[in-house]
C-alpha cells in the first residue's frame, strides 16, 4: 500500500509537532504502515490541538492503518489531553480498517485514565509487544515540525470544550468534576465567537 503523507514528508520519515514548548512535544513517524506517534514530556492542552490533526489527517488520508501512541517518555496528562484521546477512540471505533493503541504506559498514567474512565474506551498497554517494539526501534529519517493549523483563540477553546464534554459523555460522574470548567469553556466560546 502507498502511503500518503503530509506534504514533503516521506515515507519513513519522522514529523516534529510541537507546541513551541521544548517540555510537551510529539513525534511522529510512518513505518510499515503505522503512525507512531511519541509523546515527549506532558500529554497537554498544548500538544492535543496537533495531535488530533495528525491523527484525523492519517484517518482521512488512510495514509497508515494503525496508529500507536508510544508514551513512554510521557511525564503526565491532564484533562484536555485524556478527553482528545477519548474522543480520538470513540470515533475510530466506527472505522473497524483502523487500530488505534496507547503502549507503554506508567501506571500513573493508567491511574489518570481511570480515573476518568478514559480506560473504558482507548485500548492501551503498560509495555509493548515484540513486533510494536521492533517498530518504535526502526530509525527513521528527515524531521518536520508540524505545527497547529489554527492558531485563533476561538478554535483552541472549542477543541478544549469538545474534549471536557468527550469526558462527560464517556463517563456521567465526570459531570460533577468539570462543571465549572464545562460553564467557563462554554463562556469562553460564546464571547469569542461574538469577537
């Protein structure tokens, strides 16, 4: 299968996504027809917004049929992180040509997915097999920054807003949690569509 990548990336190669922030960053690199994507420092706010876009154009490109989600060098996530990934699983469940799998995981991270019942919808393991292994060892070469396509205020509120109530939705006990984060968001958003 010929693999379609983003524009002057070439097979094999590895994608730079960042948030301009040496501390929270993803790479991310097509081998053997799967996206590995590596989550340096924290899974954040900064780094969901690019993430969510490399994952969508892998799925509307069909340029790789699985997707990993190396996080062993992952320090942490917090909310807006975990409620992307959710909602990232929640519709490639509907795309059965897809696998989607976070590897490597701490157990503080699988405690985090817990306790918002993330777990309940990504498939995740706390190593990596032999054949996921022998891919996250492959050297790649060639390194792109990938950045956000947007930069607006409005739309990095939206995509937190949209990951709180993935979290709500999966989960109705997060309700309570996320209230006023749900009501500030939803404020937020409304003021700056107004702008």
């Amino acid at each position: 299968m010929l693999l379609s990548l983003p524009i002057g990336v070439e097979k094999g190669s590895k994608i730079k996504m960042g948030s301009g922030n040496n501390h929270d960053n993803l790479t991310a690199a097509y081998i053997d027809h799967t996206a590995v994507i590596r989550v340096e420092g924290r899974g954040s706010f900064k780094i969901s917004p690019p993430m969510k876009q490399f994952i969508h154009h892998v799925i509307d490109t069909r340029s790789a049929e699985r997707i990993l989600i190396d996080m062993s060098d992952c320090s942490g996530m917090d909310s807006t992180f975990m409620g992307v990934l959710a909602g990232i699983a929640c519709f490639i469940k509907s795309k059965p040509e897809f696998q989607f799998k976070l590897i490597n995981l701490s157990d503080k991270n699988q405690k985090l997915l817990i306790t918002l019942g993330v777990d309940r919808v990504v498939e995740y393991s706390l190593s990596s097999s032999g054949e996921e292994q022998a891919l996250l060892q492959q050297q790649t070469r060639g390194t792109q920054t990938l950045e956000p396509e947007f930069t607006t205020k409005l739309e990095a509120a939206k995509t937190t807003l949209e990951a709180h109530e993935t979290l709500v939705d999966i989960n109705p006990e997060n309700y309570d949690k996320f209230k006023s984060v749900l009501e500030f968001l939803k404020s937020d958003v409304n003021t700056l569509n107004h702008r």
